[in-house]
C-alpha cells in the first residue's frame, strides 16, 4: 500500500505538536485562545488517524494485491463463453417477458383512453341535460310570468 494515506495524518500531527509548543511560549492573554486550537487540531489528528485505519483495514479486506487481481483477470477470461451465452439466454428470456408486460400495458392503457373518451361523452351528455333543464325552468318561470301578466291584465 502506497504512502499518500499519511500525509493528512503526519501534516495535523505536526500541526497540534507546533500549536502544543506554542500554547507554552504564548503570554499567558493567548493560553485561552491557543487551547481552542489545541483541541481542535488534536482533534483532526484522531479524525485524520481513524480514517487512515479505515482504509488500510479495507484495502487489507479487500485483497487489493496484484496475484489476486490477475487471476480474477484469468478466471472471467477462461469462463466467458458461458458466461455470455447464459446472459444471452437470460436477456432473450427477460425481453420477452418485458415485451409481453409492456403489450398488457398498453392494452390496459387503450382501455383506459376508451373509458376516459365514454366518461368525456357522458359528461358532455349530462352538460346537454343540464342546459335542457336551464331551459324548462326558464321556460317555466316565463309561464308563471305570462301567467301572473294575464291575471293582472284581467282585473
């Protein structure tokens, strides 16, 4: 494993070891001030030494070493031509069944326009009936006028 996973470590290390020195050169007014930055770069030098532990546990876990990772190589070299003829197998067989979901879903979907055009009909009908009955309750308020006009034209 390549050293680049130090660096962080070893900078916020000597960065809390020179805030540490100066904590005891700095006047007494600072010592405050210098104990904030004390804790905080402490506190990146654990943060920054955990995850290099992270990741040197992983790639420990992994097998990331060049004997593993060249057989890998070798063994999907050796097996791929069943390997691609299964997954043609399997694709072909997974079309189909996508194919023949996607023609009941858009048999479900015709029947869904065909009942939403019967619903728009209906609803243009019940409009219709609507108007029509707009118009016999005029036509029957404009009775009762006609008819209270000719009482008043008879006394």
């Amino acid at each position: 494993m390549g050293r680049q996973y130090d660096i962080p470590t070893i900078v916020t290390s000597c960065l809390a070891v020179s805030m540490t020195i100066l904590y005891f050169i700095m006047p007494e007014a600072t010592k405050q001030i210098f104990l904030v930055f004390l804790a905080i770069s402490w506190f990146l030098v654990a943060i920054c030494w955990l995850a290099l532990k992270s990741t040197q546990y992983m790639h420990a876990l992994g097998g990331h070493d060049d004997h593993g990772h060249e057989e890998k190589k070798k063994l999907a070299s050796h097996g791929s031509g069943q390997t691609l003829q299964m997954t043609s197998n399997q694709i072909s067989q997974a079309k189909s069944e996508l194919n023949a979901e996607l023609d009941s879903l858009r048999s479900s979907l015709k029947n869904k326009d065909d009942e939403i055009e019967g619903l728009k009909s209906e609803i243009s009908n019940l409009h219709t009936i609507v108007e029509i009955e707009k118009l016999k309750v005029d036509l029957a308020n404009l009775k009762t006028l006609a008819a209270k006009e000719s009482a008043k034209k008879k006394k």
